[in-house]
C-alpha cells in the first residue's frame, strides 16, 4: 500500500470517529436545558464546519495524483490539527 493510500484510510477512519462523536454531541444538546441546547448547538454547528472544511481537504487529497498529495499533506495535516483541538475542547463542555 502507497504512503498516500495509508493516510487516507488513516484520516478516514479519523473523520468518521469524529462525525459519530458530534452525533453523540448532538443527542446530548437534545436532552439540554434550551440555555445549554443553544450553545451546544452553536458549538456543533462550528465543529461540524470545521469537518466539513477537513472532508474537503481530504477529498482534495484522495483525487490529486502521488506527486501532487505531499504539497497537500501540510493543508490537511494543519486542517486535521485545527478539527482535533476543536473536538477534544466541545468534548470537555459536552
């Protein structure tokens, strides 16, 4: 398996570790007061953003050819970075 074919699967497993984590997110603004529901629901909208901003990237990634993915790598590894410290900081509040 090629380096870039290890990564992707790598950030795919990532990014679907983390879409079933907002949808727990998601269940547990449900159950919130509707003070606590609203800022959980803020806060999911923007991690489900910066998600979005990182499936993109990956998508970006997985079409560009063996050459072109290392100049993409820095992109998505900064994305991924930005993702990760939004999760784990909601995970702290949730």
């Amino acid at each position: 398996m090629s380096m870039k074919k290890a990564y992707e699967h790598e950030l795919k497993a990532r990014l679907l570790e983390y879409e079933a984590e907002i949808e727990r997110f998601k269940a547990k603004a449900e159950k919130a007061g509707d003070d606590m529901r609203q800022r959980y629901q803020a806060e999911i909208a923007d991690l489900e953003e910066r998600r979005q901003r990182m499936s993109a990237k990956f998508d970006e990634m997985r079409d560009a050819g063996e050459g072109a993915w290392d100049d993409l790598k820095v992109g998505i590894d900064a994305a991924w970075e930005d993702l990760s410290r939004a999760m784990k900081s909601a995970a702290g509040r949730f």
